[in-house]
C-alpha cells in the first residue's frame, strides 16, 4: 500500500469517528457546558495515548526516540496545537449550544476553502484539480447538510469563527507532525487544550449552563457521550489526522476529512432510522467525487 492510499484511508476513518461524533456533541451540551465538555474529553484523550505509548514495545525505545524527534519541537508543537485545538473545539462546542448538528457540520467542514487560502500565504503548491475539488466538496457539503433556508445566526458564526482555527490547526499539524512522533505530539495537544478548557470553565461555562460545575447527575447523564468523544473522536481521531496528514497535502487532507458530514447522515441513518433524500446522495456523491479529483497525479502525469 502506497503512503497516498495509507493516508487517505487512515484521514477517512478519522472522518468516520468525527461524522458520529457531532450527534455526541449535541447530545452533550444538553447536560454540561461546553468548556467542561471539552476539558474531560481531551484529557480523556490524552490518558488514552498515555497508556497507549507506555505499552509500545520495549525493543523499538531507540527508535521512539528518534521518531519523537527533538524535545523542543513536540513541546512547541503540544503547545501551539493544543491552544488552536482549544481555541477550534470550545468555539465550536459553544455554536452547537445555538444550531443544529448538521448545519455544525456544514460549517465547521468550510475550512476545506481556508486550508488552501491560507497555504497561498505559506507558499503551499495547489493545483487546479485540488481547486475545483474544494469547490465541488462545498458545494457538497451544501446539498448534504443544508435542507432549510440558510441564515446565519449568532450560533453558527460562532462556529465559522471555529472552522478558521480547525483551518489553521491542519496547517500546523502538517508543519509538526513530518517533525516529530504523531502520537505523542497529539497527546501533548491534548493535554493542553484540555488543561486550558478546564481552567476558562468556571467562567465561561455559566453562560450556556445553570451553574460553572455539573453536578453528579449531569456528568452520569453526560458520560456516554464523554467517552465516546473522548477515546474515540479525540484519542483515536486527532491521532489519525496527525498519522494521515505525515504524506498529504493540507488541502487534499482537508477535502478528506471533510467527509465527516457523509458520515454524520449514515449515522443518522443507522442509529436514529433516518434516511437519505435525493439531495443528500448527491451531496455525497459531489463530496466523493471532490476527494478523487484532487488526488489525481498530474504532477507524475507531466513528468
């Protein structure tokens, strides 16, 4: 298997667990707010790499050592991921106190236009096919996630203000991760954006909740989809994004991940027997198409 084929399955089974997990986001913010949320998820996320590194096999600790690259670097990195990653996933966890799942989806996923508009500033090479499927994923996105009239309101700015820092955390993955270990590098940004969630909590979270700490019933009711956020969508997920992202372009992993929301209709479909309308297969269908088109090797094609 080449490393363009590894990257794209490992970068859509990261999208797969994302795409479940909005419902799990949702559901959340019914219980706690969104600081605590996103405070026990991430540490719950990075003990779950914690006892994955402290069980890899003894034999390969010289060459842990050489992969995790220089220490500077994976504190840099931890640090300067964690507090996008922080500032991403707050944002976005406080829009969808205000808007819907899918519509969350859809917007969040908008960083797929930010990823390249971004990269031009940092001289990243983007040819035309990965344009026009940026283009085709939006336009995508739109059939799948939008059925309604589409207005803004204050939730879903909230959340577009998150999709630019989703935008930029992939930029900065990508620098990092061909730097240092994968792994421990989304253990460190864990620990961070989780250390700072914890701290903002007691005051920012009375404004979308009763009170700044839950009470026991509340984290009962809460834990189901604590866990799930927590081992699966940012232990598992951000692990896979940082191990995919190692041999792709932002701009092509970004249209990959975006498939999150095809994902977040097929669990609707499974979980909750809701079923796809016409609009939302050809969403999916533009949304496939986009991920192919901007994986074409034009630049092996000319050579």
């Amino acid at each position: 298997m080449n490393n363009t084929v590894k990257s794209t399955f490992i970068l859509t089974l990261a999208a797969m667990i994302w795409g479940f997990a909005f419902v799990a986001q949702r559901s959340g913010m019914e219980h706690v707010g969104p600081f605590f949320f996103n405070g026990v998820r991430t540490l719950l996320g990075a003990l779950t790499l914690t006892v994955f590194i402290s069980f890899q096999n003894s034999a390969s600790r010289a060459a842990s050592r050489n992969a995790s690259g220089d220490k500077k670097d994976l504190l840099r990195g931890g640090l300067l991921c964690g507090l996008v990653l922080f500032a991403g996933s707050n944002f976005q966890q406080m829009g969808l106190v205000f808007t819907s799942a899918s519509k969350a989806g859809f917007i969040t996923a908008l960083y797929i236009i930010l990823v390249p508009i971004f990269g031009i500033f940092l001289k990243h090479r983007t040819h035309w096919n990965t344009w026009i499927g940026v283009i085709l994923a939006s336009v995508g996105l739109y059939c799948l996630c939008i059925t309604e009239a589409f207005n803004i309101a204050a939730g879903d700015l909230v959340i577009l203000i998150g999709a630019a820092f989703w935008a930029l955390h992939i930029l900065i993955i990508d620098y990092f991760v061909r730097r240092v270990d994968a792994v421990r590098l989304s253990c460190a940004q864990f620990i961070v954006c989780g250390a700072f969630s914890l701290i903002a909590m007691p005051f920012a979270d009375p404004y979308f909740s009763a009170v700044s700490f839950p009470s026991f019933e509340s984290i009962i009711a809460v834990l189901p989809a604590i866990l799930y956020a927590g081992i699966l969508s940012s232990g598992a997920g951000f692990t896979l994004q940082a191990v995919g992202q190692k041999y792709a372009n932002p701009t092509v992993a970004s249209i990959i991940m975006s498939t999150e929301a095809i994902f977040g209709v097929i669990g609707g479909f499974l979980l909750l027997g809701e079923r796809f309308t016409p609009r939302e297969l050809l969403g999916s269908v533009l949304m496939f198409a986009a991920v192919i088109l901007a994986q074409l090797p034009l630049g092996t094609r000319r050579k």
